[in-house]
C-alpha cells in the first residue's frame, strides 16, 4: 500500500517540494512455494511475496509503517541508509530498538535528502529477512544531469531461498551442522520467483541501460556476467564512481552495483545475463554449490541465443572497489585521530557449530539496548563499562577520524561485513600471513570509493576510514545470517554526549520495549555504573588470532 502527500520546505530562502511517500506493510505469514521445490510458511507484507520494490526521488521522506501480524517482534532496517540524526529507525533489534511487539505498528520515518542511489529494506530480528521480508529500495536522483548517461533503468534482485524457515535451521544448526546439505543450501531467486525461470529483459538497438543489481543475500556470494557486452560501473552501495568499465560483478551478501550496458546495434543474436550463486569456503556439490543461472536478453524473439567459450574467474576483469573512485569531493579521510584492530575469531563447540568474534567475545543481545544505555547513563555514556562485553562496543568522539583494521586470519572461511550509519572509505587490503603470495591493494588516487558493505577474504584484513559525523549507535555485523546469530558482529557507539543532546527516542519505542520486558533506562543489564548482575557472562572466543602480528 502506497501514499504520497506533498510536503513545502524552505531552505536558503528557497522554496521546494518534497513528497511524503507513505508505504504500509501488513507483515505476516504466507505458506507458499517460491522456488517450486517446497512450501513452507515465509513471511510477507500485504499477503504477497515478493515485496513489490520501492520508489522514492532523493529529498522524499519515506514513511514506512509496519503493522506486525507475526508471533514474534518485528523491526525494519533500511540497509544503506545513514538515519542521520534518526539512529533510533535504524532497525537492528535490542541495538537501536526493542521491536515492534506482535499486534502492534510502528512507522519508520527515513529521510532521503542527503543520498540517492540502491538500497533495500529488510527485518533485522531473527531470521525475518531470509525468510522473505525484504525488497529493494530505489531513490531515483534529484541531479536530472545524472540521466544523461543512460535511456532505460532495470531493476534486478537476486535472493536466496531456503527450503524450510530459517529460524528453524539455525536451531538445528546449533545441533547438527549442515545435516541434510539437500535443505541447508538455498536456491536462487532473480527478481522474486525462480531463478530457473528468470523473465527477459528486452533490449533495444543502441539504448542504454541501468542495470541496478541487488545483492539480497543472507548467505552466499552472486557473480553477474553479460558475455558480449562490457558494463560501465558507476554506483556501488549507492555512492557515485567515476565510469570503470568492467566485465562482471563479484557481490558479497548485502552489495549492490549500477552499471550502464550499451546494447547491440544488431538484432542477429540474444544473450544470456549470467548469474552464479556461490561460496568459497563450501565444497562444490554439483547442482547445489555454485549453482549457475541466466537471464535472457532479448534482442528479437526469434533470434538465437550467442554462445560464448568458457573461460576462467581470472580472466574476467571483475569490478574492484580498491581501484575505483568516488565521483564526489570526498577527499582521503586524514590524519587519522583513532585507530581500531579487530581480528576475527572462531570458536568451534563440541558438536562442530562455529561461534565468531570480532575480538574477543561473541556478540550476543542485553537486556537495555546500547542506544537507550548511551541516553540514560550521562557522563558514563562515554566509558565502555556501562557496555556489557558480549555488546563489542567500540566509542568513537564525535567528528574523529577513525582507521578500521578487520583482519580475518582464517584461510578458508570468507565473510561479508555491512557498516550501519556510514559508507567507509576503502584504503587497503593484504595478506594477514606474511609468508602469503596475496599482493597488497592499496587506493592510490585523490578520492577513495566508498561503500556500506565489503567482503572480508580469507587471509586478508582491510583498513577503512569514517569520519565519527553521525552520532548513533551503529551495529556492525557480518552480513551472513547464520554468522552474525553466531556472534560476529560489534557496535559503534558514536559521540553518546552529543547523542544526549540531539537525540530523543520516539515514545511508541520506550512502550514497547515494557511491552516486551525490557529496561529503557541505565547500564546493559538496567542497573547503576558498571554494575552487570543478572546477565549472562559473554561467550569468550580463544584461538590463534591474537598471536599474528599487526602489520601496520
């Protein structure tokens, strides 16, 4: 359900129109068959899956109402979006918010004034997201100037899909790993149905196209090929790049690109948009991992489809962030005021299930959301022992510049990293080991890209820069489902003193948060000072990480 009012805004002396676009979801269950292999009961809005995508013009405000007809909370997170000054619609439950309890609604508020580009909305409780309730967010361009460089825009979604509902796999993946590899595997699905039975895409002679891909993904990795035609990468993670031309995209769970394809100026052939759905750090099962699916391109019915040799992963010139540049004027993030280090590390329990750190200890939920403690406790606000340490908070002073170091040091398992409340400016990569033949990238050029979500490789770390402008509290997470539940994931506490003074959370959040048993007020376990009685101690990861040094 969607509604658009206009709103008169007066900035500078000038008057301008923005529209108030008003989408409703009516989010509940849904026993259905998406990929044609099993029926089980997903979750939707508005009786219906996929979500039809949303539409907004940079400068929209975005009203985003949930009415949660579930057994369970509900929250939404508008993965990309900054929520500046609005850390509280920023959606990751027991971070920001408690939820929005069953029976009830909430509206989110998501102002597009400061960014345009692809982004996409998803739950961020549980296992909701990969469950079904998810779509793509498009915030089309104020800068008319911008459609200069392309005629058509094509949307195109990519997901996967479990066999049975994913709050029920990851309990028994706590049991029994990846016991029946025919269920634990996810099937595709390219804008909302069947990856097997994707719907062309019509291409007419000479136009050019937008092609706006969209990582969906809880879990593994997308490669996204045209063979015959070269893509033009201008936007990743809704920031701007200078044109590179490419051949293909390598996506991590949560990515998302725009590229201009230039059609044929024949109508001899179609062609086939490749789509591979993989991972790394699982074993090749034939039919299940990688699993490969294509897209027709349709240039006349009749035409036969080109074929074209195979060739390998390494001659395909893939899109690379660290080559790239930002369009803007976002010049290198420099001196660097803080410097953060975080290696990655695992735990494996008694029956083979890994638990992930960044540090540490294995992030797990409180009682009292971070954000609410960061309110409620004053100058204490400012000391990590008003944090409980399963919450991995990291306090960053306001307007700092800070240098994050990840360092995964595993040489098999590969993770997907998604930054809340920021895109990070990308510096650097290289080998954790040092006796490895992986070559070091490092940007070189005046404007680093910038981005919200990056793959962590295994044996490699990578060093981002912020800038603390943004006072929130930021979840920080990898964005495969099963390993942030699994505890790899840290929080931002950005700038709690200005927070006290700019920040007032909407009361509908304080209600429901009593409604669902929480404190609002106080330390993470609702009490004075650093005084953490009644919450379970965190979950201590030991391994090799601590022992390799720091390159830096």
């Amino acid at each position: 359900m969607l509604a658009c009012t206009l709103l008169i805004l007066f900035a500078g002396g000038l008057q301008a129109l923005a529209v108030r676009v008003q989408v409703t979801w009516d989010i509940g269950y849904l026993n259905i068959s998406r990929d044609g292999l099993s029926t089980w009961r997903a979750i939707g809005a508005n009786g219906q899956l996929p979500i039809p995508p949303i539409y907004v013009t940079q400068g929209d405000v975005l009203e985003l109402t949930a009415i949660n007809h579930l057994d369970m909370p509900v929250t939404l997170h508008a993965h990309g979006l900054f929520q500046r000054n609005s850390t509280y619609y920023d959606g990751p439950a027991l971070i920001t918010e408690c939820g929005i309890p069953s029976g009830s609604q909430f509206t989110y508020i998501i102002e597009t004034r400061d960014q345009s580009g692809t982004y996409w909305v998803h739950s961020h409780y549980r296992m909701e997201g990969i469950d079904g309730l998810r779509t793509a967010l498009v915030i089309l361009d104020q800068d008319t100037s911008l459609l200069d460089e392309y005629d058509e825009d094509v949307l195109l979604t990519l997901e996967d899909w479990g066999q049975e509902p994913n709050n029920d796999l990851m309990e028994r993946l706590q049991v029994t790993p990846f016991a029946n590899l025919s269920t634990d595997h996810p099937t595709v699905l390219i804008n909302g149905i069947n990856a097997n039975f994707s719907q062309p895409i019509r291409f007419l002679l000479g136009r050019r196209y937008r092609l706006r891909v969209v990582s969906m993904s809880f879990t593994y990795w997308f490669k996204v090929r045209l063979p015959g035609h070269t893509m033009q990468v201008i936007e990743a993670d809704g920031i701007y790049s200078q044109p590179s031309t490419v051949d293909g995209l390598d996506m991590c769970p949560g990515q998302r690109y725009s590229v201009i394809i230039t059609a044929k100026e024949s109508l001899e052939f179609n062609y086939a948009l490749n789509v591979t759905f993989y991972s790394d750090y699982i074993p090749q099962i034939s039919g299940l991992t990688p699993r490969y699916h294509h897209v027709p391109i349709v240039y006349r019915k009749d035409a036969p489809t080109k074929t074209f040799p195979l060739i390998e992963d390494h001659e395909v010139k893939w899109a690379d962030e660290y080559a790239m540049e930002s369009r803007d004027k976002h010049m290198l993030l420099e001196p660097v005021d803080q410097h953060i280090v975080l290696n990655i590390k695992t735990l494996i329990n008694k029956v083979g299930i890994p638990n992930y750190a960044f540090g540490d200890y294995a992030y797990n939920n409180v009682p009292v959301p971070p954000l609410f403690t960061a309110l409620t406790t004053g100058d204490m606000a400012l000391s990590p022992s008003v944090y409980a340490p399963q919450l991995n908070a990291i306090i960053l002073k306001h307007n700092h510049i800070v240098e994050l170091e990840l360092r995964n040091p595993d040489t098999v398992m590969v993770h997907s990293y998604h930054c809340h409340g920021h895109a990070f400016q990308i510096v650097e990569s290289g080998p954790v080991h040092k006796n490895s033949s992986i070559p070091v990238k490092r940007f070189r050029g005046r404007q680093p890209m910038r981005r919200d979500t990056i793959t962590l490789a295994a044996n490699r770390y990578v060093r981002l820069r912020i800038k603390a402008d943004n006072p929130g509290v930021w979840f920080q997470h990898c964005h495969q489902e099963q390993h942030s539940y699994s505890g790899l994931a840290f929080t931002f506490i950005e700038a709690p003193d200005v927070m006290q003074r700019t920040l007032r959370i909407p009361q509908e959040m304080i209600e429901f948060c009593r409604i669902l048993g929480h404190p609002t007020r106080g330390n993470s376990a609702g009490r004075a000072g650093s005084d953490m009685t009644g919450i379970k101690p965190p979950l201590a990861i030991t391994g090799t990480a601590n022992s390799i040094p720091d390159t830096r």
